[in-house]
C-alpha cells in the first residue's frame, strides 16, 4: 500500500480547519468583557436592573459590539472556506494579487512602511484604551498620557531602579564585550577594483560568476535555481585572498563587514554568540537596505572545528592522501579507497584533537555561526509571528537577504566540514602562488607604482628567478629596492637595486664577519663543487646565486631557482639534487685529503631525506613496495611472521636504510667523478667566490664558460698560467689547514682581460 504524504497549504483546494477552541476564542474573550463591564455598572448603580444595565452597556460600548460582529464576519468566512472550494479559490486569487502589488515595493520600503503602519495601530489602540481610562475622547486622552505618566515617575522609578540596577550590570557588560572586532566599509569607503588584483585571473574569473548572481539573482532563480552564497579563498599566505574579498565589495557597490580573525573569542560564555546574532541582524539590514551587502571572514580557521569527522568531505584525509598529480582515489573503487584510508583517518583525528583542544569550537560560537549560516527561514518581528498568527492568518516569510559570505584560510583542513557544506559555503577557490606570467603582471602592476629603469626583458627575468613570489613578497621587494636606491640618492630603481633587494629579503642582512684566509677558502671550496655540480647535472633549476658570506643560519650558499613552473618530478631530477648535495662531501674530501668539515651535515641530511623517499614511497629505488604501507601493516618483513613486533619492525627499516646507504654511495662515488674531471673549475670558481663574496647566477656560468658575467670577467680562467696560480694557492691553504695556520700564499688576483 503506498503511502501519501501530508499535502502542502498550496496544493489544498479548501482552507485548513479551525478547532473550536480558535472558532470561539475571540467571541468568547468580547463577551466576558461585556459581562465584566455590565457587572462593574450594576455595582455602580444598585438601583439598576440586569436587563436596564445589558441595553444601556451595548449602547454605550457599541464598539465591543461592532467588533463581536466583525470577528462572527470572519469566521462565517472561515468557515465559508473550509467547506467551499470555488469560495476559497477566489479569496486565494484576490490575496495572490494584494501580494504580487506589494510586492512591487522593494524588500526596504515593505519593511519601513510596515513599521509606520504599526507604530500608528499601536497610537490609535493606546488612546483607545486611555480614553476609556480616562473618560475622554481617545485623542484627548492620548495627549494627557504624558501627564499621568510623569506624575506616576516616582513611583514606577522605585519599582523599577531596584530590578534595573541589577540587570543593567550584566546588559552593560555583555553589551561592551560584543562589541568591536567587526568593522563596516560603506560602498563610498572602498575603492579597490579587480584591476587592482594581479596574478589571480583565473579565481578572478569565477569570482565575477558569483557577483553576477548577487546582483541579478532573478537571472538563476527564475530556472528554480539558488544563488550560491558563500566563498572560501584557500591558499599560501600573501596571495591575494583579503584583497579579492575587497574587490568584490568594490565591484558590486555593496558594503563590506569585515570580521576580524579574534572577533568571536571571548573570556565569558555566551559572549561569541551575541557577537554572531549582532553581526547577522546588522548584515540582514545592510542587505535589505542597500539591495547585498558582502562580509569577509579573515582567517576561518580561527572559528574553530568541533571535532574530525570520519564520513570525510571535501578536504578530507582520503583527499590529503591522494593529493598526486593523477589523484589515485579516482580511479580507485569504493571499498579499495577506505581501505587505504582507514588507518589514516585515525591518526589525523587523534593529532587534529591535540592540536585544537579536543575540537572545542569557541562555546558555542561555531553552532551560532552554522545556523545563521543555513538555519531555517523562520519569519521575524513580533507582529509577523505574533499577531498574525493570532489572528489566523500565516506569518509572512522573511525577504531573501543578499549575504555574500567570504572566507579566507591559510588552513583548509582545519575548517569544520558543517562548515565547508554546500549551502553555507558553495564555492572553493584556490588562491595559490602565481604562475610566470601572473608574477609578471604583479611586478609591472607595483612598479608602475614607481620610477624604474627596469626593461620587459629584465621584468620577464625577475619573474623567472623569483618562483613562488607572492603579491605581498613581490611588493615589498620592489618597495626594499626603491629604499636601496634613495639611499644612493636615486629616485629611479635599477635592475641592480631590485637584485640586491631579492638576496637581501631571501637570505637576510650578511653577518659583518671576516673568515680566516684558511678557513674562507674552505667554505669557498665547499661552496663552489655545489655551484659546478649544480650547473653540470641540475638542468630543471638555474642557479639564482652563490655566496660565502655569512648569514644567520649559514656560512654560505648555493641557490638554486626552477626556470619554469613544474609540477611533477622525475627521478633524473631528485639524483642531481642528491649530487649536487654529495659535492660538498666528495670535494672537501678530494680537495683537503681526505677531511671533510661539519658543514656537510645539512647537506646529507638532505640527501639521506631524498633517498629515503626514492626507496620507500616514490618507486624510485630498487623495489617496487611502498615503506609506508609495510610500515602501517606490518607487512614485508624478512623473516616471515615468527618474529616479534619490534623485531620486524627493525627488520624492515634496516632493510630499507641498506637501500638507501647503496644508492647514496652509488652517487657519492659518481660526484667525486665529476668534481675530480671538473677540478680546474672548482678551483676557478673558489676564487671567484674569495674575491667577489656574492656572485649571481649569470656570473657563476660566467666563470664556469670563460665569459664576460655582470660583475665577474671569468676569461681569466681559461689560462692555465692563471688556474696554476689558483693550485698553487689551494696548496699553501691545505698546508696551513693542517698545520693551523696562515697560508703563506696570498690569494692571486687577475687583471681583466682586454676584449
């Protein structure tokens, strides 16, 4: 048998049925107040009889007698529409009319003329009930309601000081406490555009979509659609995410709320509540005022979580697993994905509960938030639930506020995933690092800001040797240049100024300390077999620059920049950055006869990590099974299941590090090759670097190719005459590095060569 549901009041042919108790409540209510007023007159006048008092009371209050009638009207015409459907049909066709003409006002003035209808009704009932106190006429009495009122101050003073005085504590200071945190930016305030947001074209495109919507929503609801009213903005720090949410204020002409990131936390409980409930109702007029308004939550993450879920979502450790150039978990099947899952989603529920207190979500704050978010659309005002419902009829349902609800996060993961629901946040764009032609766009947006000299070339260039630039990092660097060149007395940045600032914010202000001449060289020496490493095997990066002067962290470098924007990479790649860390270890060992420095730790440190990852997870090595899945199983061990626990485990992990120890070995072998064919230019480039301290990129293959570099001539050393010299010094450096003591050669110096 099938079963039908409850049918929809649209869909009813006749009205619902009153009970009898709402039939005759108000008919009952006029005649009790009839009776009451003829029983007060009998006692007034003792000489008065019942049916003298009935006559003479329903001549002097015709009023209760007008509004018995009135209200036997109106449910004659109830009742008339819950037996007769055509009857029915019509009064529905005749209110459909009313409606759609009110309709016709704007959501702002429906609510403002409301307003004053109601304060009049309220004017016209209260002089009513004083004349009748009062023995005037209502409008009379109305202006005398003030005098009795002050006259009955003192007294309504006492009652009340005692009540006010307690409560007034508590409102005050919760009042104070909900406010601040929240700031509003009126569309004459906001003055950013979308021209002002460069590198970001491709969220700037579908950001414009939902602005569309917000301001000609008919457009998708008008198809039975809705208007998609939230956006997360995801991504690194300093790409933009706060500066689009302000442009699309700028874009639409609404106003903009920004909410800052400590807003809702708050020392008393209750307090974030108040603050989500205030923050509504002010975005609720804003929008119905101004026809939207857009509000922008700074740093999401801090709102809370409260609690991991298991039932996964959109940024769920099923997606952080599979997080791979093909995503695996899309051509996995159903049980094959929680299988692999399974295991991870307890370990990321027991660390995401340490690190955010057990999901403690801020007392309640998070909740108030989600049901502002998406609660029901329950209508408001006292006189729209109240009275109206009072008097039979349906409370009439809110007005759709237009509330584009923005949020940023550096933290995706740690958002609740009630949160993250379509509904509440329909959208996720990834605000990542600009690609090249982005940075371009960014570095030629902040430097028509100010005087440079700077070319298309060299802008090209600087975008190319600065991956991973963010608006904000690009605009300070340009900003560190243009101070560089006013403390030279310039007003004009140079191509100079700007590569200065780049190593200056990169590395840090260089210690001002000077090496012993032995030990300068040996961090030379160390520096340069990375750089000719570096520029022998390393193809997928440029070397960005080379310098052996001290920083905070470091005695000296060699960094190394992609040429271009790469997402995947191949084992080639990860065995030249593994030699190119060895040439550290295989050159202080060629060259200082058999010693090598701590100063190689780092650098195997690295190299170790990259193995490890090549043997055990990336298919890389000379197995095909992954470490972590043997790890988490337990499975994979020699030696069969006999063994204890710990003894597989160490089984396992031995196994693994004899890998890696043969294939770091392997390649430790092949860069002391490389370096021992590659001699003359080691020791070329350990000069350059003793002379010049910080060298660039162009001027270490300047060096390496015998070429005129920006600031090294390296065709000096081409010479043999001159690379004998070099040995010659590299000898006296070894000697006093073993004796502990100066060489007793100074450091050659080369004249340029005539071109």
């Amino acid at each position: 048998m099938t079963e039908t549901s409850r049918p929809r009041d649209t869909d009813r042919k006749t009205r619902i049925h009153l009970s009898f108790y709402d039939r005759i409540k108000f008919l009952l209510f006029f005649a009790v107040v009839f009776v009451i007023l003829m029983w007060a007159q009998l006692a007034d006048n003792p000489l008065l009889n019942l049916r003298d008092a009935a006559v003479d009371g329903l001549q002097r209050r015709w009023w209760l007698l007008a509004l018995f009638g009135i209200e036997t009207i109106r449910q004659l015409h109830f009742l008339a529409a819950e037996i007769l459907a055509p009857y029915h049909g019509i009064w529905q066709r005749y209110f459909a009319a009313v409606d759609r003409m009110i309709h016709r006002l704007s959501d702002w003035n429906r609510f403002r003329i409301s307003r004053v209808i109601k304060a009049l009704v309220f004017l016209v009932l209260l002089s009513v009930v004083l004349g009748a106190i009062y023995k005037e006429t209502p409008i009379r009495a109305l202006f005398l309601a003030p005098k009795a009122l002050w006259s009955a101050l003192p007294l309504l003073g006492q009652l009340l000081f005692g009540v006010f005085f307690v409560v007034i504590q508590f409102v005050a200071m919760f009042w104070f406490l909900s406010r601040g945190g929240i700031d509003t930016y009126f569309p004459d305030d906001i003055r950013t555009r979308f021209s002002d947001v460069w590198g970001q074209d491709h969220v700037l495109n579908r950001i414009r979509e939902n602005l569309l919507f917000l301001e000609s929503p008919e457009e998708i609801e008008k198809h039975g659609g809705y208007v998609p009213g939230g956006i997360l903005l995801w991504g690194p720090p300093g790409t933009g995410k706060t500066l689009m949410a302000e442009s699309m204020a700028g874009e639409t002409g609404k106003p903009f709320v920004f909410v800052d990131p400590g807003a809702f936390n708050n020392m008393f409980f209750g307090v974030g509540v108040l603050k989500v409930k205030s923050l509504f109702r002010k975005l609720r007029k804003l929008a119905l005022r101004y026809g939207g308004v857009v509000v922008f939550f700074d740093e999401a993450d801090s709102l809370g979580n409260r609690g991991i879920s298991t039932s996964g979502g959109r940024f769920s450790p099923a997606n952080s697993i599979f997080a791979t150039p093909c995503h695996g978990g899309n051509y996995l099947s159903d049980p094959s994905v929680q299988l692999v899952v399974q295991e991870k989603v307890a370990q990321e529920k027991f660390v995401a509960n340490s690190a955010m207190g057990g999901g403690n979500s801020g007392m309640g704050t998070l909740q108030a938030l989600l049901t502002e978010l998406s609660g029901l659309k329950k209508p408001k005002g006292f006189f729209n639930r109240i009275v109206r419902r009072t008097l039979g009829l349906r409370p009439k349902n809110p007005p759709k506020y237009r509330i584009l609800v923005v949020m940023a996060t550096n933290m995706p993961e740690a958002l609740d995933e009630a949160l993250l629901r379509p509904g509440r946040i329909d959208r996720m764009y990834r605000v990542g690092y600009p690609s090249k032609a982005g940075r371009v766009r960014t570095y030629e947006g902040y430097l028509a800001k100010v005087s440079h000299s700077l070319t298309p070339e060299e802008i090209d260039k600087l975008a190319t040797i600065t991956p991973y630039s963010t608006g904000a990092t690009i605009k300070d660097t340009i900003n560190e240049a243009l101070i560089m060149a006013i403390r030279h007395g310039r007003q004009s940045i140079t191509w100079a100024d700007v590569i200065r600032a780049k190593q200056l914010k990169e590395l840090g202000p260089a210690e001002d300390v000077e090496y012993i001449e032995r030990e300068r060289h040996a961090i030379a020496i160390h520096e340069a077999c990375h750089g000719v490493m570096a520029y022998l095997v390393r193809h997928h990066m440029s070397i960005d620059l080379a310098t052996i002067e001290k920083g905070s962290d470091y005695l000296g470098m060699v960094a190394s920049i992609p040429p271009d924007d790469q997402f995947t990479r191949w084992r080639t790649e990860y065995e030249a950055d593994i030699l190119v860390s060895l040439a550290s270890l295989a050159g202080e060992r060629m060259f200082f006869e058999g010693d090598n420095s701590s100063g190689v730790s780092g650098d195997l440190e690295t190299a170790t990590t990259i193995a490890s990852f090549m043997e055990g997870h990336w298919g890389m090595g000379v197995t095909v099974s992954s470490h972590a899945s043997n790890r988490q199983f337990e499975v994979g061990s020699p030696g069969g299941g006999g063994r204890p626990k710990e003894d597989g485990v160490n089984e396992l992990r031995r196994a693994l590090s004899d890998r890696i120890e043969d294939n770091l070995s392997g390649l430790l072998i092949r860069a002391e090759e490389i370096l021992t064919t590659n001699r003359a230019k080691v020791l070329s480039l350990a000069h350059a670097l003793e002379i010049h301290k910080t060298m660039s990129g162009e001027d270490v293959i300047a060096v390496m190719e015998g070429a005129i570099g920006p600031l090294v001539d390296g065709r000096p050393y081409l010479s043999l005459e001159n690379i004998s010299a070099i040995e010659s010094y590299h000898s006296a450096a070894v000697r006093a590095h073993n004796a502990h003591e100066k060489p007793d050669l100074s450091i050659p110096i080369f004249t340029p060569t005539p071109a």
